[in-house]
C-alpha cells in the first residue's frame, strides 16, 4: 500500500485530492494537513509520497520542501501549483523536489504519478515541465558537452529514466540488474553534474533524447532514489 501525505492550505482542496487517491486499491491517505504541519506529522505518519503545495501563506513551500527532504528517512515530495510559470518552480527544482503536478490534475493521471513517485520515479505535469526545464537551465543546468560525455549505454539508461522507469524497468529493458542500472544513473549524475534524478530527466527532455508531450498519462518521469527499485542518492 502506497502512503501519500497531501500538504496545502486549502481544505476543500486537500479533500478532494484524498478522496481521488483513496479510491484506489493501492493508495492510502493517512493524513492531509496545512503546511504549518507537515513536518510534524510526516514523522508521525511516515508517508512514502508527499503532494506539497509550492505557496502556501503561512508556511512557504520550498521551506517545507527542505525540512522533509531533511529528515532521517524523508519522503518522496512532488510540489503541486496552480499556474504552469510558476516562478517557485526552479527553486523546488534545486532544492531536490521529485516532481511537479498542476492542481487540475485529472483523477486518473494523479493516481498515476503517485505510483511513479513510490516506485522511484519523478513526474513532469506537461503544463509545467517546459518552466522546470527554462527554470533548470537559467540556473546554470548542465550544457550539452557534458552529454556528450556519456557513453552509449549511459545515454540509453539516461533515456529510459527520462521516460519514468524505474531501476528495475531499466534493467529489465537494457538486459541488467537493477543493481547494475543504479550504477549507471549514479555515474550520470556524477557526469552531469546533477543533484538528482529529476534534473537529470530535465536535460534530457530539453536536449531531445525524450518528448515532452508523451507518456505515462502526461507524467514524465526519472527515477529517483529512496524507493523499492532506486535505493540511494541516485
């Protein structure tokens, strides 16, 4: 069973969200609290996977984001936003967020990327991934000669990240053990100077190894450590 935090200061919101998740055979909401709360009750609860509002008013976001991603054995945090240009959007980014969701997500597509997030998997919501990759490179993201460090098989494994596998999806489609795929992705991160996952399925989206328009009912994803197929950092 999945376990989702679901962090914002709007009740109605925060309502309809859990009741949309909870009708799911393998997803629980165990809490969903304003942001004053979170941290409190994410060691309380223990959440796999936290939907955390990137503007809140009396408790900013990216602070959240980094007291959660603090904690001893933190949760997955994908940030959720209204507005698709949202300029909070690159921070969380840096600060080490899993993923980005519009709030008008539909039902079927939330579902869906919270089980990318809990297998190890980061999620772009189409409507927002053109900011993450803008926000990414403004801040200095990694230029494409460090692409062309990577070897063949580094590039298909950064592919395939970029398309929301897991390590053990990676593996099984590249004839490797999961094992063997974490290696990969941690000497890509190393390669390209990312902090993680997330970033690097950004620079793959903007340099063209995946569409930005594609899969997984509009949830991009690259895997992201801390999960059953992504153990780690990486």
């Amino acid at each position: 069973m999945i376990r989702v935090m679901v962090v914002d200061d709007e009740k109605l919101l925060r309502a309809g969200i859990r009741s949309i998740l909870e009708a799911e055979p393998d997803i629980e909401v165990p809490v969903a609290c304003e942001g004053v709360r979170a941290v409190e009750l994410a060691v309380a609860h223990r959440p796999d996977v936290v939907l955390l509002d990137i503007r809140m008013p009396e408790v900013d976001g990216l602070s959240v984001l980094g007291s959660l991603l603090a904690l001893p054995e933190p949760p997955v945090v994908a940030m959720l936003t209204t507005f698709s240009g949202d300029e909070h959007i690159a921070p969380a980014l840096r600060a080490g967020a899993a993923g980005f969701l519009v709030k008008d997500t539909v039902p079927d597509e939330l579902a869906s990327a919270v089980r990318i997030l809990a297998a190890g998997g980061t999620v772009l919501s189409p409507a927002v991934a053109n900011s993450v990759v803008d926000g990414y490179l403004r801040a200095g993201g990694a230029p494409p000669a460090r692409l062309a460090s990577l070897t063949d098989r580094e590039r298909a494994v950064l592919t395939l990240l970029a398309r929301g596998k897991s390590n053990a999806e990676i593996g099984a489609a590249l004839l490797m053990g999961a094992a063997t795929a974490k290696d990969h992705v941690s000497a890509i991160l190393a390669k390209l100077g990312a902090a993680n996952r997330v970033q690097a399925a950004v620079l793959a989206h903007h340099h063209g190894l995946v569409r930005l328009d594609g899969e997984r009912g509009g949830a991009h994803g690259g895997a992201r450590g801390g999960r059953p197929d992504a153990a780690g950092p990486a």
